[in-house]
C-alpha cells in the first residue's frame, strides 16, 4: 500500500527534474547582513529539492560569498537590493547575484594571514566557471557549479 506524504515535500526525481528543466528559483534581499543567512539556507533548501545534494554545501557556500560581496557594494546606495536567481540546467547549477552598485568585483591579493580578499578566490576554485555581466543599472556576478 502506498504511502502519503504531505503535498509538496515529495523529492523529485532525476527524470522528473530533467522534464522541467531548467528550474528556477529567484528571490529578492534587502542588502543587509541577515540577508545572508536566509539566502544560504534557500540555496541548500532548493538545491536538495532539486535532487542534487552532493552541490548543496558548495552552493551554500558560494551564495554566501556572492550576496555578502553584493551587500557590501550596495551599502552606500539609496535603497539597497540584491537578488539571487538559482538555475539548474542538466549537470550543472548556476548562481547568479545582483546588485544595482556599478563596481566591478575584482581579485585582490589576499595576505595568507588576512581574513578578507580571498572571495574570488574561493569562487574560482570552488566552481566550473564564474563571470560578471554589467547591466544597464549594476551588475550580476554568476558562477556555475
């Protein structure tokens, strides 16, 4: 006899996902710092949902690192904003944060003693592949894992 579960807590399946492909996830944050911790758990939340478990910590980890960097070039903006939008596509997530400053995200050479500057580090080494793209008001910062 089957068993029932509550609506909607059911995972799906690798070949359900593949049939509604690709799935999208978008949320929009007041760029503060408890935005953070609510945008990391959505990450791990949807990225289980979406049946990829073994890309949770790294999706959590990396949004973490893309809407802190966003939040500290929006905090001198007039109403600070950023969004995040997850995609998963066949073998890959892709994470994608904006914010409405029009700086650049650049490497800095981190001190292997400092606390700060190894952002962009941590985002190439943990991902695919990852970019910036200006827009006509701010920039979107992506990665794919």
């Amino acid at each position: 006899m089957p068993t029932a579960s509550p609506l909607g807590t059911e995972l799906r399946t690798q070949k359900e996902q593949q049939a509604c492909a690709p799935l999208t996830c978008r949320l929009e944050f007041c760029a503060t710092p408890s935005a953070v911790p609510c945008a990391r758990s959505l990450a791990r939340q949807i990225v289980l949902e979406w049946g990829r478990a073994e890309l949770a910590d790294t999706a959590e980890l990396l949004v973490s690192e893309l809407v802190t960097n966003a939040i500290q070039a929006s905090v001198s903006l007039p109403a600070p904003v950023v969004r995040l939008w997850l995609v998963a596509e066949r073998d890959s997530i892709v994470i994608r944060v904006w914010d409405a400053s029009p700086g650049m995200p650049r490497h800095r050479d981190a001190d292997p003693e400092s606390e700060h500057g190894w952002g962009l580090v941590l985002v190439a080494s943990l991902s695919k592949q990852w970019g910036t793209c200006r827009k006509p008001v701010g920039k979107v910062v992506w990665v794919q894992i």
